[in-house]
C-alpha cells in the first residue's frame, strides 16, 4: 500500500505499509504507536520509521489512517446516543472519503509563517518534549527571536490548526426515533487503538483457549491460518456445550 504525506521530513513524502498482522499484535500490543514502524516497508527516498517521530502530526495521522484502511477497511461505523430520547443508533461513513475530504481542505503553509515570525509544525517528538502541555506547546513552536504574546497565542494555535490539522471530528446524524440531532466526537487514532485492543482482546481469547485444550505454545498459535484456529476453537465450544448439555 503506497501512499503519500503532505509535508513529510526533508524531501520524503512517499511511504509504503504493509497491513498489521496478528503476530505484531501479540508480539507489541495494540499501541498504534509502537506498531506504525513495524508496518513501514522499506523503499528508496520512501519516508522510514526513524522519520517518524519528525513527521508533522497530520502526515503521522494520515499514515495511520492509511493502516487502519489496509487493516481493517474503509468502512467506518460508530455508535451514538441520542442525547433527547436515549436511542442507540449507529451512523456509517467512508473513511477513504473522509481523508480525501480532509486533505482537500488543507493548504499546505510551507512558508509557515505567523506575525512575520517562523514556526515549526507540531511532531511526536516535540509534543513529547513539552509532554503535551498546550501552552508550552505554542511556545515550542514559536521560532521568534522575541517571545509570543500571550493576546496571540489562541491566533497562532488555530494558525497551526489550520496548517495541521488531527484527524477528528464531530459526528452528527438524526435520531431516528425521535429526530433530534445527535453528535459524537470521532478521533481516528482513538477509533484506531479502540479496534485493536479489541482484536488482542480476542486473539489473546483464542490463544488462552487452544493453549489449556492442546498445550500448545503462543508461537504455534499464531502460525496456525485464522480459518483453521478458528474452526478448533468452534469445535472445542460445541464439545463443551454438548458436554454440559450430557450432564
């Protein structure tokens, strides 16, 4: 899966990811972070995981939504709660078409610049530098020889906002019982992490199962095709309830 980013680090903007697997998963956890490296393939000029602590925060994010894509597909769907009458429903969307639509309203500032004064954009790195602390942040960014006033810095934060974006944002559909308007804010790396807790949750389920039934290492597992521990598994449950339905 190749793909591009919008400023990238130096020259390099093309990548290459391969989709996760669930041997990455058991080996490094659902962490999007630890795993995004793991995923990168290598090519020539091609953007490589030491690059991506110095990516600025949307190309990082588009990367991600590039592997939750290849991962899990494009489809989107979240659940929301009516705020009027409680209903439950649950609203689908095109994650492809979201990110499309995101990257068609960016425009790129490769000048940077705020009161005629340099900026830097946001990384992983510098967020970690400044452990995330928001007012901190604008003055990391801020390349001035002279402070940023305090009067200016909710102006440069939604100039930096603009110029780089996250990937979020908010949900609104109506109620289908009651028609009200109902939102939910959705955030990509969030929505990303949620999916893969639930995918370790369940493979860690079927290993745990297949370990006390065979005494089979984690290793042989996992190098088991899913459709074959899969079936194991069905055909240990439907000897377990026939067992207890014997008793």
């Amino acid at each position: 899966m190749a793909g591009q980013v919008i400023y990238g680090v130096g020259k390099r903007r093309n990548y290459a990811c391969r989709p996760l697997d669930e041997q990455a998963l058991f080996r490094l956890g659902a962490n999007p972070d630890r795993l995004m490296p793991l995923a990168l393939m290598q090519g020539e000029n091609n953007l490589s995981p030491d690059d991506l602590p110095e990516l600025p925060l949307i190309d990082y994010e588009l990367m991600l939504a590039h592997l939750y894509a290849g991962t899990f597909g494009s489809a989107i769907d979240q659940n929301i709660d009516c705020p009027d009458c409680g209903k439950k429903f649950s609203v689908a969307f095109s994650l492809n078409d979201w990110v499309r639509e995101v990257r068609r309203g960016l425009a790129p500032r490769r000048d940077r610049i705020f009161d005629n004064v340099p900026y830097a954009l946001p990384t992983r790195a510098i967020l970690a530098s400044v452990k995330r602390d928001r007012k901190a942040l604008a003055h990391r960014l801020w390349q001035g020889e002279t402070a940023l006033r305090a009067d200016r810095i909710a102006a440069f934060e939604a100039e930096v906002a603009k110029a780089c974006p996250l990937l979020t944002d908010e949900i609104e559909a109506p109620c289908p019982r009651c028609g009200e308007t109902a939102r939910k804010r959705f955030t990509l790396r969030g929505h990303l992490a949620t999916r893969l807790h639930t995918w370790l949750r369940t493979l860690l389920s079927d290993i745990h199962v297949l370990a006390s039934c065979y005494h089979w290492s984690a290793a042989d597992i996992l190098d088991l095709p899913r459709q074959t521990r899969v079936a194991l598994i069905d055909t240990i449950q439907l000897q377990r309830r026939r067992a207890r339905g014997s008793h």
